[in-house]
C-alpha cells in the first residue's frame, strides 16, 4: 500500500522501512510522524537486520515501543532489548517499558536473572492460581459489587503479582469472580455465595474497653507504611537528579497532603491527613499542606480556609502552606519543553471524538487523532495561542503524547493543559490556561521534593504516567504509593451529592452533623483524637476499608468514655414534689464527674423539694420486668441522700397526661420501706439560688441520615433513602448546675491549649507555616477552638456536646473570675454525639 497522499520522501521512506519489518500500514505511518522516534527506529533495523521477515508483526511493534521509550538508555543498551525480543522473553510492551526503565537505572552489563526478574520474563500462572489471587481481592472490603468493576481490574492489573497477566484474562477472571462473589450483573447477590468469614469480620465492633488508640510503630514501621522506600531510593534517570534530591531535602522524608480547594474535607480525608502528616512526623522529616488550586472556577475562600482550619484541628501543622499555582511559570515551561520534544501536542478535538478514539464504549481499538502528527513548531505556535486567549474552552487543548498501544488508559494522551477563561483567586487574569491534575500533580510533587507520593488506590493506573512525565522533561521523579481509601456504609461523600442535599434543604448545611464532612463532625461534638484513632486502628494496607457507621460510634464511644465528666440530665422532664419535707429543704450533695477519673474533680448539687426525673422513668403500670418508678413503688436516685417512693400523681384534665408526681423522701422515718431500692434513676433539682436546674432551649438527637448501608443504591436515587426522621429535636432538657463550671473550665483550657500551640508552630515553623500573601489562610488560635469542646456524658442518656454554631454561652468569654451561669440572651443547643452503649441489664 502506498503511503498516503501529500507524505514527504523522508515520511514515505520510513514508512516502507517500517513496513518491511512486520509493521501495519497505521503503525508504520504512526511511527514516522515523530522524526526523533523514526530516526532512532530507522537504526534498530539497520543495525540488527530487522527488515525481511526475520521478526514477525508482534515484535515489530515492541521493537517500535522501544524506538519512542527508549530515547534516554544507550544503543548497546537498546540492542539488549532487540535481542530480548527476538528470543522471545520480551513479549510485551509492557515488558519493554520495563526493560528499558531497568536499564536506566542498570547500564549493561547486567545481571540476567535480576533482569529477568525485573521484567517479568518467563512469568507463568495457573488458571486457578489466577482466579484464587482475583477472588482474594473481589473478596475484599474494596469491591462492593458490580460497580465495582474498573477499580478491581486497574487494582488487579497493578499489583506485583499479577503485572505480567495478559490484560483481557484478569478481566474474564474478575467477571467470573464477580459472578461468584455477587451474582450475575443486575442480580442481588445470592445470600449463601456471601462468605461467612468475610461477613463476620465486616460486623465485629470493639468493645467500649478495648482502646481505640492506634500503636504508631504498628502503623507506621508495618505493614505498607513499613515497606515504603526510604529517601533516595527511588529510581531517577540520572544519579544527579537522586543527589540533588537528596541534597535539597537533607535526606529527610518529605510528604504532602495536596487538596483541591472545591469543597469541604469528609472522612476519607482524615486517612489522607492522618498517613502524610503522620508518616513525616514519625520518621522526623516534613509536610507540606499544598492547596491544588488548578481550576479556579470551583476554588473559593471558604474552602482554602476550612481545609487548613480541619488539618489543625486534627492535630497536625503544616511545615509550609503552598499552592500548585506557586508554580504555574515552571509548569508552562514544563509544557513548553514537552513539546519541544515532540512529546505534546495541541488537540482540537471534542471529548466526544476522544472518547472514539480511546476505543469508544464498546472498548475497540485505539486511534490516534488527526492533530497528534502535527508539527512541534505548529504545536508551539497553538500552545502559545492558547495562552494568549485566542481559543475559547474546548477549542484547544495540550495533550501528552504518550503511548496508544498501552493497556493503560492512563497512557492515552491525557490532556495537559487546556482553556479556561477564569481569574484565579492568587494569579488574577494572568493565564488563560490552566494545568490539568494528571500534568500539575507529578511536577509540583517533583519540585517540592517530595519523597513519598502517598495516594489512594485509585490512582494506582496513574502512576505510569506521574513517572513518564517526570522522566519526560527529565525532572526528579518521586515514588507514588497506593494505600487502600477509607469509605463508611449508609453515608455518602461525593461533593456533588452533598451539594444537592445542602442546595435542596435536606440537611442544615455543609456542617450538618448528620453528615460525614469534617465540619459536621466536629459541629457535632466528635472529638479529633477520636477520628485519629479510628483512621489509626484500621491500620493502613492496599485494600480498602469500607466501615460500619457502628465501628465509628464505639470508637468514638470508647474515646469519650474515660475522657469526659457525667452529668445528671433529664431530656424530657417529669416534676417531682416530696410531700414530707419543708418547701425550704435543700441538701448539697457532692458528686464526682467521673467516678473512674478523680482529675476530674466533682461538684455540689442541690437537692431539694422539688426535682424533675425523666418521662420516661414512670409508668402509671407496673410489670415485673420494669424496675423504675410506678405508683406506690420505690426507687433510688442516683448519688442522692434517699430514695423516694410514689404515692400519688397529677393529670391534665384535657389531655390525661402525667403533669407531676407527688413522692415521699425515704429519708428513714418510716421504717416499712424498702432499704435498698433495685433501681436508680437521674434526677435534677429545683433550686433558683444555686441556678439549677440548667434549661437547655434545644437538644438535638442525629439519628442516621440514610436508612441503610449503601443509600446510592436506593431507587430512583440516594435521596430515597433518606430518613425523615433523622433529626429529633427536644425542647427544655435539664442539665445539673455543674455544667456551667465545666463549661468554662473546658473552654478556657481550650483556648490556652490553642494559643500555646500556635506559637509553637509559629515559632517552629517561622519561615514556613506564616501565610506568604494576603491570599493565604493564616494560622491562628481560632481555628482551633469551637464551643463543641464543652462535651459531657449526660448520665444514662448519651454524649453531648455544644453546639459551635448555634450555642450561644456569653460566660465562655468572660474573664475566669466572673461568676458562672446563664445571660440574657443565651440560647444553649446540645448536639447528641453518639448514644450509649447499650446496657440490657439496665435497659427495663
């Protein structure tokens, strides 16, 4: 077949060089269009005797990989890996990029065996061997089902075992597994295909004793933190680059937590921020907070703010706060060089055409487009229109010229840069075109030193490109590893969801303790050191954690329960009056907070005449599996001086409902009742003097958002399965009067606690952690105090905590010797943490 119309003799000679090797007429013709890559294919055949049937299709085409990966080894080297793939041992391109990757790092001569090893030469599995390492992880908490799908094989087809498996068996074999595992596709999963041991282990919660604190050498020094590289042992291109590395960094370990400023932090974050800030900080070296602020359109200022306000108040303090845009003149010259050497181009393609030429939906073959053989003078002149604003969004766009024959879809030209006419929030109208994450997130990495490039599996498929870019434009390379993502059933976090139930009013807004964003969880009272310790004791592997709401609860349960003090509480208030005492009897009782933990001290509360015990303390009818208080039956109240016994009630005439309780104080004078009541209930008394009992204006009980596990299941859509009633609002809970003493106490702790800090890090961190510009979110004290750390156990009832929003406490910011207690126009909110654990012997 003749080259096509219009191709230059050069274009045309390669062609038939190329041709008369094995190559296809497209795969001849796509050669030759990179004049480098051609010249150095050209070679190849001359200097081994390629052309004339003496390799067939197959090695051509891994002979033509060679010819564009392998510009950087020397010519004996590549001569190496043609006599590889003529004897057979290289039998894909996959094998080829590592052979010349080996090499690299490895110039000849080398050891045989080790590369051998390296590039999976002579690599076997069994069928069964296959299917069982497959099922092992469709097994895993990572794979929920069918949806699943993707992420299995991508995971599957990363992992050092099965690298080297022909792409089209994993994805049988993980179908087949699928089927086993789940049913067929679109069918619920069979109950008896669930595995008894997976399902066990998914629904163990620890008990309340077990503590939930996370071992940090466990963590860290095991396990896939354990493995990691150590600084400089990541592979480079040239000894230079690892030196200069090393030289920069001082040989320390150097991590980085990297967001995108578009929304709001959720749980799966606190994993992220846990691992970077954790594994620098373990092995003494340093983390960068680095806002990934690439795309100005969905940046704005609350989000810049909270991010860094949820990394502190999590416990972990930038070494610098920096911006991917910090490095948006270095990145344009990266791209600029990119096409230099013919290893970019600008694309006027749509997302639709793309989408056909990555294979479609029904995954065909790959093409390249008609801009790919462009000229690089043509693509520098396009490049430099594109940031001069002479192209709207979607006319033009940068694309890495990577490699279509790759199974990785990572590697099929992804887009570099492209136009969006937007002011950034640091850079103004300077650019009018913006880097996208795949080109921004390897180089700032680079140019930030970073040793550990720690990510979610996710990502897996994208380190292949995170390397050939770096080792593109022949910058220092960092090592990227996955770690499993940390997901809990019956929530949701995408930010899209999110935003419609803010925007459609089912929840209160982003902080809506309902929700599992950092904000709400910290709205509702959880403590950081809880989520650290639940993040800690999942421990960190390759496989993803999908977590029960109830695993979270008694973690946070646990956290608290030697942490807080106790406080009498009655949520739903019942008056009491004894009818043998003066109405001017009071007796002070001194209780302590906790009865485990002394430090907390203790407090004096009234008890007088008249208390309130909670509703639902009283039945009018007795039963003998029913120990609390009925008429003519005596219980204790707990910590009192006596107990008391029913002997009438008052009703509301129009209603029947019980409006007080008339009770004798068995303070000993009758002789006939009973010493020891079998039970006790919580109580809080009436005393104006003293200012009990505390009113609290509302107390909010959050109950589950979504009525099961996995609400994006529900149909039509998510917001089916929401719960309507999972916000219990209640009106005039009472609370004992120590609560203003503790409240203050607790405030005031905190705010010195934060202050401290701050100047530490401000102090250890001089140059680094202060704000660089008007733009970037100071460190302050603030970001470390809300009311919700006012937290106590309300006796028998549950967790609670202020709420930082809408509490409003004026005694919190008086000075420490201005007495406690309520102001005008104070308006306390308690927001229920998490519930008690239950208690079946004392439930009745």
């Amino acid at each position: 077949m003749a080259p096509p119309k219009g191709t230059s003799s050069k274009t045309a000679a390669y062609i038939d060089l190329f041709t008369s090797i094995g190559l296809s007429q497209a795969k001849a013709s796509e050669a030759a269009k990179s004049a480098k890559s051609a010249a150095l294919l050209e070679g190849l055949i001359e200097r081994h005797a390629l052309a004339g049937g003496r390799i067939d299709e197959k090695q051509a085409g891994l002979v033509a990989a060679l010819s564009i990966q392998g510009a950087k080894i020397g010519e004996d080297e590549r001569g190496y890996v043609v006599n590889a793939i003529i004897d057979g041992r290289l039998k894909s391109t996959d094998q080829v990029n590592a052979a010349v990757k080996f090499l690299e790092a490895h110039p000849l001569p080398v050891d045989d065996v080790q590369f051998d090893h390296e590039c999976g030469v002579g690599f076997s599995i069994t069928q069964k061997a296959l299917y069982n390492a497959v099922f092992e992880h469709v097994n895993s908490p990572a794979v929920t089902g069918w949806a699943s799908m993707g992420a299995a094989i991508t995971a599957l087809r990363n992992s050092p075992g099965l690298r080297w498996v022909n792409p089209l068996e994993i994805k049988n074999t993980v179908e087949s597994a699928l089927v086993d595992r789940f049913g067929a596709k679109g069918e619920a999963k069979p109950k008896s295909k669930e595995p008894k041991q997976a399902k066990a282990a998914d629904a163990e919660v620890p008990s309340a004793s077990t503590s939930a604190t996370p071992n940090p050498r466990s963590v860290f020094e095991e396990g896939f933190l354990g493995k990691l590289h150590k600084p400089g042992e990541n592979p480079q291109v040239t000894t230079a680059l690892r030196d200069a590395h090393l030289k920069a960094t001082g040989g320390l370990v150097y991590t980085r937590f990297p967001p995108e400023p578009n929304g709001f932090l959720h749980i799966g974050h606190s994993k992220a921020i846990f691992i970077n800030f954790g594994y620098a900080a373990h092995h003494g070296g340093r983390c960068f907070l680095r806002y990934d602020d690439t795309n100005p359109e969905a940046e704005e200022a609350v989000y810049f703010e909270s991010i860094l306000e949820i990394v502190r108040w999590l416990g972990f303090e930038p070494w610098k706060i920096t911006y991917s845009s910090d490095h948006f003149d270095e990145l344009h010259a990266c791209a600029v060089e990119l096409i230099r050497r013919d290893k970019a181009y600008v694309c006027h393609c749509t997302g639709d055409e793309i989408h056909v030429h990555r294979g479609g939906d029904d995954g065909g073959a790959r093409t390249a487009c008609v801009h790919r053989g462009r000229s690089v003078e043509e693509s520098l002149r396009e490049f430099e229109n594109m940031k001069l604003g002479k192209y709207k969004p979607g006319e033009a766009i940068l694309r890495m010229k990577q490699d279509l024959d790759d199974p990785n879809p990572q590697m099929w030209d992804l887009i570099a840069y492209r136009v969006l006419l937007a002011p950034h929030h640091r850079t103004g109208d300077k650019w009018k075109i913006y880097p996208t994450y795949d080109f921004t997130h390897c180089l700032v990495d680079s140019f930030e030193n970073i040793s550990h490039s720690l990510c979610t599996v996710e990502f897996i498929a994208s380190r292949q490109s995170y390397e050939w870019l770096c080792d593109a434009v022949d910058v220092y390379k960092p090592r990227q590893s996955e770690y499993g993502r940390l997901s809990l059933q019956g929530t949701i976090t995408s930010k899209r969801k999110l935003l419609a139930l803010v925007k459609e009013g089912y929840v209160l807004g982003w902080d809506d303790p309902r929700l599992y964003t950092l904000i709400a969880l910290r709205r509702r009272g959880v403590p950081a050191g809880a989520i650290i310790s639940f993040v800690g004791g999942l421990g960190v592997s390759t496989a993803g954690s999908n977590i029960q709401l109830v695993r979270f609860d008694q973690t946070v349960r646990s956290y608290l329960e030697n942490s807080v003090p106790r406080l009498l509480m009655v949520l739903k208030p019942l008056k009491v009056t004894f009818e043998n005492v003066p109405e001017d009897y009071v007796v002070f009782v001194e209780k302590a907070l906790h009865p485990k933990v002394p430090a907390l001290g203790t407090a004096n509360l009234p008890f007088t005449r008249t208390v309130y015990i909670d509703r639902d303390d009283f039945r009018l009818e007795d039963s003998p599996d029913y120990f609390r208080l009925t008429p003519g039956k005596t219980v204790g109240l707990f910590q009192a001086p006596h107990p008391i016994t029913c002997t009438s009630y008052k009703t509301d005439p129009a209603t029947g409902d019980v409006t007080e309780l008339i009770c004798r104080l068995e303070d000993g004078r009758d002789r006939s009742a009973p010493k020891k009541p079998k039970a006790f209930i919580q109580w809080v008394a009436e005393h104006a003097e003293s200012g009990s009992p505390v009113r609290v204006d509302e107390t909010r009980i959050f109950h589950r958002l979504f009525k099961s596990d996995n609400p994006v299941a529900a149909v039509p859509n998510y917001k089916a399965d929401i719960d309507p009633d999972s916000l219990e609002t209640i009106k005039g809970a009472l609370v004992e009067v120590g609560f203003w003493t503790l409240a203050k106490r607790a405030y005031g702790e905190a705010v010195r606690e934060s202050r401290d800090r701050t100047e530490r890090a401000l102090a250890e961190n001089a140059t680094e952690a202060r704000p660089t510009d008007s733009d970037t979110p100071a460190v302050t004290s603030a970001q470390l105090v809300g009311k919700e750390c006012v937290r106590f156990q309300g006796l028998r009832v549950a967790y609670f905590a202020l709420d930082n929003k809408d509490a409003r406490v004026a005694c919190l910011d008086e000075a420490p010797d201005v007495p406690t207690g309520r102001r005008q126009g104070d308006y306390l909110v308690l927001n229920r943490i998490v519930s008690l654990k239950e208690d079946s012997g004392k439930a009745a």
